[in-house]
C-alpha cells in the first residue's frame, strides 16, 4: 500500500456496494463497476447508451480528501474502454490518470482497478471515458472531494449537497459519431442539452430531480461533462452564490446565471428562500445561432404550484462571459486540503522560467479534417508513451519537443501527424499561453496540476501583455476557456512527475488532434517524485509481455 501503510482491517467488498477498508491512515473505499451498453431516452429517442452498474449518468463518487479511491473496472463493452478523472492531481500516479498517453485502455471482457487518491485536494471534478468517442454515450458521472471534518470552509454547512451535470446530446450513436470524424467531417450541431441524463419537458409532467426545505442552504455542484458546447446554467428566482471552482475556494460573489466551459467544474450555496412550489433549473447552449436549452425541475418540500412556463433569459455574446471570467476571484483566506490559506502560494512573485504559446489550428490532411496544436495534430501510438518511457523504448515510439515553444506563421501553417509530447524540466515554473486564432471558444485542460488562470484577453499574446496578468488572486483551476480571437495565459509549477495530457475539452477536437502530453520526468529516478508502475497495470504495444521494471529508488 502507499507509504507503507499497515492495514489493520478489510471489509469485504460486496456486489456493487462502496464498502470502507478501515486503515491506520487515510481510508480506503472499494467500488465494483459494471460497464455495459443499455437503452435510454434521453432527448425521447430510444438510443444506445453507456451504463455504469446500471445507470445513466454513471454513479456518484463521494469521497474525501486524500482517502484512497480503488475502483474495480469491469468492461463488458464490445471494444477497448478507459476512464479518466478530470481534475484529480494524481500526485507522483500518472499511472491511474485513464489517457492513451499514459495506460493501455482496458480490452472487452477483462477488468482493471483504478487505485487513486485525491491528495491535498478539495472540491467539485467528474470522470468520463477517454477512449474512442465514448464520452458521447455517457459513462460520466460525478465526483466529490469533501473537506477534512478538521479543516473549516468558508460558509456554513449546507443542508445537502447536489451534483448537476449538464451536456449537449447528440441522438446518433457514438459509433455513427466516430465514422463522420474519421471520415474528416465534424460532428455538427447538438441535438439537445441534459441535467442529470434528463431533458425537461416543462409540461407539469417532469418529476423534480431535487427536493428543498424551505429556508435552507444547499451545496450545488454544476459540471459541463459534455462534448462540444458552452452551456449557461440559471435557476427560476434564485441566486448562485459561487463558492468554489476545480477545487479552489473562491470569493463568493453572487449570480443570476453562470457560463460553465466543457470540461468546467462550479461550487455554488442555493437559498431556498422564495414561495414554496416548483421552480426549474435551466441550462442552455451559448454562442450557437439557435440556442438549444433543457430544464431540470426543483420542489420545495410542502410546496404548492407549479413552476413558471417563463424561463429566466440566458446571456447574449462572448463579452459577457468574458467579464464574468474577470469577476472570479482566488479566496486568499480559507483554507484548502490543508490548514493554511490558500494565499500562503505567492505565484505571482515566481520567475517564469520557460514561455510556451500553443497555437490552435485546423486543416486538411489527405482530404480529411485535422485539429492541431502549434502545427501538430496529436496521434495515440499503440504502446502509450508513459510506458515507452518506463521501459526505455522511447526512441521507438516518439520523440520530444516536436513543436517550437514559439512557433511562427509557418510552422503552423502545415499539419503534421505524430505524437506530441513536450519535454518539462521537474519543478520549473512556466507560462502556457492559448492562442485561439478561430471563430468558436475552446477549452483547454490540464491533468496531474491545477495552474492559475491570470488571464484572457482579446487581440494575439506578446510578453507586453503580462501586464495585464492578475498576478495576485487568479484561481488555481485546471481547465480554462479561450473566446473567438483572444489568448489564455496560464502559470504553474510542472512539480508532479508522470506524463500528463494537455487536451482541448472539445471532444471532436481532441479526437482529431487537437492535444499533447508533458512528461516531467524524475532527475534522480526517485520514489519520492514518482512512484513504480503498478504490478496490475496493462501492457500493450512494444511492451506487451515484457517483465515488469522497477526504475525508481527509495527517496
């Protein structure tokens, strides 16, 4: 077990129960996943959808900080299946983090048990499938990380907490949806927005998907797991007061209505202090000609009436929400996982020792449409890149640094295919810039880090523009939006080892290119910065069957 924890008693895992492993240190939770295909209907259409145990979305994990999360994947699909957990940090574990660059996806008819933690973390994430086009059947679901009951947060504690997840929809299956990409066409425009797997009918026959006391608080946590879209989420005459973000405690400013990015995670308090009947939860697209919305139902406990057929307006155009990115802000007071402020991190006074401006583009290739970063479009090998690393068959696989850190009009003007993977020295403190060239608004994510988000602006980066940075109290998130023609700029510590992908959120992007990896390896081979690959971990590719290594030292 990590650091050589003694366990002292084991519960028996039964069926598909969460069962706690009693343990001298951070506890241990044991869950049993069955992945299948089932049907559903989420926008009326009876479709192929993607079940965990049974559900759709997937089950909820609920989890606090730094407790042990061992999840026993079953897939019982037609084809290779991997998950990933957006946001968890995976410290020195790259291993469990579910991409193609870092674990051989899980074949048909066998299982793998993910082994994590959420170390020195707080806050609102989700998982979804990272293989093929998955993610557009479902197998997404929430997850959790509740504060230590020692370390206080900075608002009372609420009468319930609520997981909201919202997404566009397509009706077509997720096979159909991977044909149209690998012939070079896009996947076109949603056919509906879900809450929850549901879409709202607003007719008086939707059930309530939540049920409120009157005059208590209620801890909603609203995440955007789905493909492509922007979507805006407002509930019928209630504030948001925003509390948290990916895991960072935030000001708490109160919204109307709030614009979560694909990928993004919000940690809003609900009052429910208005008459008591129904009222809806709205969620529509943003910055589509023809908005396409959905509602979720809330009821007050003993309430009378139904909810208004009149829906709260959603914003209009891409500056509005660009001022609400301004109006978010780092709490530089509350605690984190930990008990010391937020704040105690003084990143601003930091030197940036590395700039890397990744430029996003789109072309053809053969006559089929690829995305690229800096002139790259992103390709899986077979054998994932972590273990080409691992067990030294690097040469054979890929190569670093195939992009320049500042790339010019020409480098990017042609598309090459090949793995990209960026080469970071351990512990160095570097500025990623996002440079969006392009009509739509991207979504760019991080795993293994969190980074702070000091700012988007409109017009291209130059180093002129730093002044422009909120080198104080940006939010230490991982996933930020890039509008039409503006940059993104990003500072952070690259100080987890591992290989750790850097993806557009924008599915159809990702899968066609529009991705890469950094791989911040350990300088001295050290168990203190990266620990061994795990005896259950698969092997594919080049390093199929080969024994198992184990490079990394004591510390």
């Amino acid at each position: 077990m990590k650091g050589g924890v003694k366990l002292l008693a084991v519960c028996l895992c039964v069926a598909t129960a969460t069962v706690m492993m009693v343990q001298a240190e951070d506890p241990y939770f044991h869950h049993v996943w069955n992945v299948t295909y089932g049907t559903a209907s989420p926008l009326g259409v009876p479709q192929q959808v993607i079940l965990i145990n049974g559900q759709f979305p997937g089950p909820n994990i609920n989890s606090t900080s730094n407790n042990n999360i061992i999840i026993n994947v079953f897939n019982n699909l037609d084809e290779p299946f991997l998950l990933t957990w957006n946001g968890i940090q995976h410290r020195k574990n790259s291993w469990q983090d579910g991409t193609a660059g870092t674990m051989c996806p899980i074949p048909p008819g066998q299982n793998f048990t993910y082994h994590f933690q959420p170390k020195d973390q707080i806050g609102s994430y989700f998982y979804y499938p990272t293989t093929a086009m998955h993610r557009a059947a479902g197998a997404f679901g929430g997850l959790r990380v509740n504060s230590r009951l020692l370390i206080p947060v900075p608002y009372a504690d609420p009468e319930d907490d609520y997981t909201v997840l919202i997404n566009d929809w397509y009706t077509k299956s997720h096979t159909q949806l991977k044909k149209f990409l690998d012939s070079g066409r896009t996947l076109g425009r949603p056919d509906g927005i879900l809450i929850n797997g549901k879409s709202g009918k607003t007719d008086g026959s939707d059930k309530p998907l939540f049920t409120l006391k009157p005059g208590k608080t209620y801890r909603v946590r609203i995440c955007n797991v789905g493909l492509k879209a922007s979507l805006n989420f407002r509930i019928q005459n209630h504030k948001m007061k925003l509390v948290e973000m990916e895991g960072s405690h935030v000001l708490q400013n109160d919204y109307d209505s709030l614009d979560i990015h694909v990928g993004q995670c919000f940690g809003v308090i609900v009052t429910a202090n208005q008459e008591p009947k129904d009222y809806y939860m709205v969620a529509s697209t943003r910055f589509l000609k023809k908005p396409l919305t959905t509602t979720g139902l809330l009821r007050y406990e003993g309430g009378k009436g139904p909810a208004s057929s009149q829906l709260p307006a959603a914003p209009v155009g891409w500056a509005w929400s660009l001022n609400q990115f301004r109006s978010f802000r780092w709490n530089l007071t509350a605690s984190a996982a930990r008990p010391n402020p937020q704040g105690s991190y003084h990143y601003g006074k930091i030197n940036i020792t590395r700039t890397i401006k990744l430029v996003n583009t789109q072309g053809k290739v053969d006559g089929k449409l690829r995305y690229a970063l800096s002139g790259v479009s992103h390709t899986d090998p077979e054998t994932p890149l972590k273990l080409a690393e691992y067990f030294g068959v690097t040469d054979k696989v890929f190569k670093y640094d195939s992009i320049s850190d500042n790339p010019n009009a020409d480098q990017i003007k042609t598309i090459k295919i090949e793995p990209n993977v960026l080469n970071i020295t351990h512990r160095t403190f570097i500025e990623v810039v996002f440079e969006n060239h392009e009509k739509s608004v991207q979504s760019w994510h991080l795993d293994g880090y969190s980074f702070f988000a000091v700012a988007v602006e409109p017009g291209t980066w130059t180093p002129e523009k730093r002044k422009n940075y909120n080198l104080l109290d940006a939010v230490s998130r991982h996933t930020v939006q890039v509008f039409p023609k503006c940059w993104a700029a990003i500072l952070l510590t690259f100080d987890n080892c591992g290989m750790w992908n850097i993806r557009s959120e924008n599915s159809e992007r990702r899968y066609l290119g529009q991705q890469l990896y950094a791989s911040v390896l350990s300088p001295e081979k050290s168990l203190r910065d990266e620990y061994n690959m795990p005896e259950s971990s698969l092997q594919c590719g080049l390093v199929k069957g080969k024994p198992k290594i184990n490079p990394y030292a004591g510390a």
